[in-house]
C-alpha cells in the first residue's frame, strides 16, 4: 500500500480545503513545511505531520519545506537537527533546496517587530514572568493591562533596541503584542513575543540576546517562505487568532492559511519531548534510539520498515478530534509489511541439543529451504543439516499435557524442510536438567512429508549445531504495563520491567551473519527481527520487531463479531 496513492484516491476536510483553493485560484499551487523544534528527537507523533504535509504537497505538485523553528537556544541542538533530517528522510521524503532555518529570519523578524511598535501594537513590558500570568486573568476573569503598556512609542522603540544592544539581564523586560486584555481567547491577552535570552544560539552563536516566541516567528516565517496552508496538530487550534492577527498587522509577503488537525496518539506509550527526555537523562532506556522508545530513531534501530510507519498513518486518516489509536494498529500495520517482504530463517532461541543417533557420524548435507512462502520471487535457500541439531527447549516436554503435540519421549514429529524424528532418549545432568535429546529419524521422509502418508501434529524449527552462528538475541516489549502511562501519577512509575530480555549464546541459521542492519527477517515461529547497530561479524546482535501473533487481527475479528451479534439481536 501506498500512502501517497491512497490519499489521492480518498479524501479528508484538508484536502477539501486545498481543492477548493486551488479550484478557485486563490492559489496557483501549493506550499506546504514541516516545521519542528530541533529541541529533542522526533516521535511516532510526528510522522502524522510529516507524511501530511509531504504527502499534500506531492499531490498536488508543489513543495514541502523542512523548517527548523530554532528560536530557544536554551534546548536546541545541532546533534537534533541533523537527526530529524536523517529520520524525515528515513520515512521516505525529500525537501529537496527547501530547507531552512527560522533563524535565517531573525533580522526580519526583529524590523517586523519594530514596525508592531511604531504602529501602536506592541510595548516594552517590565513585568516579570510571575507578575505577567497574574495580570493574564483567568477563562471566566479579563485580564489587567500592564502598567507599562501605554508607553510612548518613542521609549519603546529605546527600549526594545536596548534589549538587543544587551543592555538588560534575562528576565528583565519583554516585548508584547497589544491586542486585548479583556479577550475570551487568553493567547491574545497582550502574548510576549520576545523575550531576552543571553545564550548562544547553535548557528547565530551570540549575535543575539533577544530572541522571538515561537508564536511570534511562525506564522511570518510561513509567510516570508509564501506557505499556502500552515498545517498544525490541534493544541494550535487556540493560537489561530494570534496567528491571524500578526498576518494581518504586519507587512508581510503572504498570508497562509493555518489548519488544524487531530495528532496522533499511541496507547501504552508516552509521546512528549519532555517525558521523552526525562526517560533518557535517567537512564530508563538506553538513549533516544533505544528500540523501546517512539522516537523514530528508536523505531528504525528496532527494525520497523518506514512504510509500516506510513500505512499507519494513511489507516488512522485525518480528524478534528483527538483520539488515541491501540498500539496492536501499529503492530499490525508493521506484520503487514513483513509478512509480505521479510526472508524466512531459522533461530533457535532457547537451545537444548538434539543427537539423531542413526544419522551417519561424520556426515551432513544440504536441504532447501523457502526464503519467503508469500514471494516465489524470492526464491529459495540451502540449510546444512547434520547429525546434532538444536532446537527449543519449550519444544519439548518430558511429560507433556494433553494438548502439547510438540517433541516428547516416544513421539514423532516433523522437523522443518528436514525429516521426521522421533525422541528416544532424555538425558539430564546431576541437577535433573535435560541438556541432550536423543531421537532417531526417518531417513524416507526427507522434505518433510512421509511416503506411507502418516501424519504428525507438529513442526519444529531447528539448527545445524556444527553450522550454527551463536548470537545475542534482545526480545522487546512494551516500555510501559498500562495503556496510559501517568494517568494515575508518575508516568515512570508504570515503566514495564519486562521490556526487554536478553538471550545470549541463540543459536542461528548460518545465512543470518550476512544480514545487516536495516534488514528485517522472520524467525520462523518466533517472530520478525532484525540486526542491532551493535552487531559485529563475529557476534551478531538482532532486535525483536514484532512477534507473530497479530493483536489487532483478534481485536478485529472479536469487533466483527460483537457486530454481527448485536444485527442478530
């Protein structure tokens, strides 16, 4: 499925929107940006912006900018912004020339805000943070103008040129918009829109100590770069006044349209830069790539294609309200994509040794092996099989229940694209712990099925002991145990600590050390993984995806059938 095409061949009330203004000539095209804070790495929740606003502009021909709204020197880094890069192109678009930098505009922004002053809209304010939200007023009380809000413009302009000559500590004086102190929407009681920052900025460095909210700098950086349609997720939506009114008061080069839409939440996981953070800083996880976290940087280490990433997106559609969409949607969006294009292999991840005993010592011999069932295309593989196999120790059991069909002593089952083999022995070391099975096998069966048709009710996985390649397998869960993480307090209280294990000394199919990160492949019966940055040649590291069993399916099966129910009833 394809993200772009699907959108062409549907629609919501933004591209409603965008038809309508292109169909009128309002516009001639369209111009869209994605513009993040490189204050922290980007998130699942960011992707919905991202794929929108790409996704927009590509239909209709036009562009989408890649903006950094580096205002707050404080939190922003160039080690964020060359990893949202990497992590927007990961997700398959392209800005092309149209990268830019809010701070290129700092200049203009400062004679914009110049010319709020010499018009009467703007004033020089000595409150200080505390003494600002007290005059705010509340949602049922107006505001109280600030004492300095009637400064000549005169002083004003003094003032606001000594702020960036650096005349004033931090804190000191602001400027602000004059609008409204009685307004029913506080965002426009008076909001600052600069405020002194002495600290180096990672690209202008100390060329300035003022530095514009981001209030302020959106809307006419999207103006300077003529953004037809300024796309937001809905905490925007009451900001939309102050966005219009500095377009409508300021001599800019455009007016684009702000639009907002429902963000994306995940169940059972935490979308916040500042929770997000914090899960870093106190080591919860091992830096913003952890394949744990929702970073998209976490999520590529894991192995998760981007298109999965992107058919989530185009599942969940565009909405005016906030929702929260079941991580098993994720999931299932990720099998997807793997069921389809991942290579089948064999892994053993719990070994105990099995020793055919009739099987000629000193000998092996290759069997074939299917690379994908759902791809012909992707052909086949040769797997050595020898005299010592390993396989699961949860596949076998010394005195099984009723409903256990796997290995047990005196039962046959099918070892995959090999034999039949049949458990003859159990052995056990001085604790009572079985370490070695001996079995025997069919030598007519080869392939996997038996000339005199008998049938068994189990197939097994299973690898060459002598072939083997010996890895480090690390099995991800979910980094939280409840669907809400904090709704009852710390959200690091509900941390899960089961999200990760680690299996050393796995036993692999020998194809497996050729993989490399960013390549996924399906252990058989186990689940999709796909190899860690921390992978050598000599020691493979692979990362758990997604297990096999489909969630979501279920939900939607269960869904269907609550359905179908309540029409019969």
């Amino acid at each position: 499925m394809n993200t772009n095409e699907t959108a062409n061949e549907s629609t919501d009330f933004i591209r409603e929107i965008i038809r309508e203004d292109l169909a009128s000539g309002k516009h001639d095209g369209t111009v869209t940006r994605f513009p993040p804070e490189p204050n922290g790495y980007l998130h699942i929740g960011h992707s919905k912006s991202i794929c929108l606003n790409f996704g927009i502009a590509a239909e209709n021909g036009g562009r989408c900018h890649l903006r950094f709204d580096d205002t707050n020197p404080m939190k922003e880094e160039m080690e964020y912004i060359e990893a949202i890069q990497k992590d927007v192109r990961w997700l398959g678009f392209d800005w092309g020339d149209d990268l830019y930098f809010t701070s290129d505009y700092f200049e203009q922004l400062y004679a914009w805000a110049e010319e709020l002053i010499e018009n009467g809209n703007a004033y020089v304010d000595d409150l200080t943070a505390e003494e600002i939200r007290a005059h705010r007023g509340t949602l049922t009380e107006p505001g109280k103008p600030s004492p300095f809000r009637d400064r000549p413009v005169e002083e004003n302009l003094d003032l606001f040129r000594r702020m960036r000559a650096g005349e004033f500590a931090d804190g000191e004086r602001v400027l602000r918009a004059k609008i409204n102190m009685a307004s029913g929407n506080i965002n426009m009681r008076d909001p600052v829109i600069y405020r002194i920052l002495h600290a180096a900025h990672p690209r202008t460095g100390d060329a300035w100590c003022i530095y514009p909210t981001y209030d302020f700098a959106h809307g006419q950086s999207d103006a300077i770069e003529h953004i037809t349609h300024s796309l937001c997720t809905l905490e925007f939506e009451d900001h939309r006044p102050l966005y219009d009114w500095l377009i409508q008061h300021l001599s800019v080069p455009s007016a684009p349209r702000q639009i907002e839409f429902a963000r994306l939440n995940l169940s059972s996981t935490v979308l916040s830069k500042r929770k997000l953070l914090r899960l870093v800083q106190e080591g919860h996880v091992d830096g913003w790539d952890d394949p744990r976290m929702p970073t998209l940087s976490g999520i590529r280490r894991r192995g998760v294609p981007p298109m999965a990433i992107r058919n989530l997106i185009d599942k969940v559609g565009l909405a005016k309200r906030d929702s929260v969409v079941d991580y098993a949607l994720f999931e299932h969006c990720i099998r997807e994509i793997l069921n389809t294009d991942a290579q089948r292999r064999m892994a053993v991840l719990n070994p105990i040794k099995v020793v055919i005993t009739n099987y000629p010592e000193g000998e092996s011999e290759v069997l074939e092996a299917v690379n994908n069932p759902e791809d012909p295309a992707a052909g086949s593989r040769k797997v050595p099989f020898g005299r010592e196999l390993f396989i699961e120790a949860d596949d076998f059991m010394e005195d099984p229940p009723k409903k256990f069909f796997r290995l047990a002593p005196g039962r046959e089952v099918r070892l995959r694209y090999a034999y039949f083999v049949t458990c003859n022995e159990v052995v056990k070391n001085s604790d009572g712990e079985v370490i070695e099975l001996r079995c025997t096998y069919d030598p007519a069966t080869r392939g996997g099925d038996a000339p005199d048709g008998r049938k068994v009710k189990a197939t097994l996985h299973w690898v060459s002991a002598a072939d083997a390649v010996d890895a480090e397998v690390r099995l991800y869960g979910h980094l939280f145990e409840v669907e809400n993480p904090g709704a009852d307090g710390d959200f690091v209280d509900d941390l899960n600590p089961e999200s990760l294990e680690i299996r050393n000394h796995c036993k692999l199919e020998p194809s497996l050390a050729e993989f490399e990160p960013g390549e996924q492949v399906q252990f058989e019966r186990l689940g999709y993984f796909a190899p860690d940055r921390d992978s050598t040649a000599s020691s493979p590291v692979f990362n758990r995806i997604v297990t096999l069993r489909d969630t979501w399916a279920r939900i939607r099966k269960q869904q269907a059938q609550h359905t179908q129910q309540g029409k019969r009833g």
